[in-house]
C-alpha cells in the first residue's frame, strides 16, 4: 500500500523543469528585443 503523499515528486519536478525553461525563453526573447530596439535607434540617427 503507497500514500498519495509519495507518489508526487515526479510532477513537482516537471513542473520546475518547465518554469525553467520558460524563464530561460522569456530571457532570450527580451534579450533579443532590447537588441532590434538598440540596431533600429542606430539606424535612424543619421
């Protein structure tokens, strides 16, 4: 007989694993936005 309690580790760690991954995505998207933003101000300068 196996408790409810033991049988969730395996979704905690998905969902962390997710949230990691996610956050990594959210900070290359921003990374690459504030890029173009800074290349398109350079462009319009001259």
């Amino acid at each position: 007989m196996t408790l409810d309690l033991f049988q969730s580790p395996e979704p905690a760690t998905q969902i962390s694993l997710w949230k990691s991954i996610f956050g990594l995505f959210i900070v290359l998207f921003a990374t690459f936005v504030g890029v173009e933003i800074r290349v398109n101000n350079e462009d319009e300068e001259p």
